[in-house]
C-alpha cells in the first residue's frame, strides 16, 4: 500500500465539482471517494496524481 496523505475534503470536493468529467465518471474510477470526501479514509499520494490529472487540477492544490 502507498503512503497516505490527508488532503483538505473543501478542495478536493471543489476539484471534483470543477472538473468537466462526469461525477459519475469520476465516482467509478475512485471507489474511495465518498470516503475521502467525508473525512474517514485518505488516498495515497498515487491515487491523488491520478485525481489531478483526471480533474486537470495540479496535485499541489490538494495537499
């Protein structure tokens, strides 16, 4: 398992409402986003790239 950082849910459910991606689209490639978003899980750092890329909101936004 990748190392886990704690990201600020505020941002990151700005980013995820920013993004032109549907949520749909973006709930089935992060199972473990409702779990991030309401505080009781943290992604790995991997995981939160892959979510700036897909979001194209740069990864030093969510840390």
């Amino acid at each position: 398992m990748g190392n886990k950082i704690k990201i600020n849910k505020d941002v990151l459910k700005w980013a995820v409402g920013l993004s032109d991606k549907p949520i749909e689209h973006i709930m089935n490639k992060y199972p473990k986003l409702e779990f991030w978003l309401n505080g009781t899980e943290n992604p790995t750092i991997a995981q939160i790239r892959d979510l700036s890329k897909t979001t194209h909101i740069p990864f030093v936004i969510f840390c």
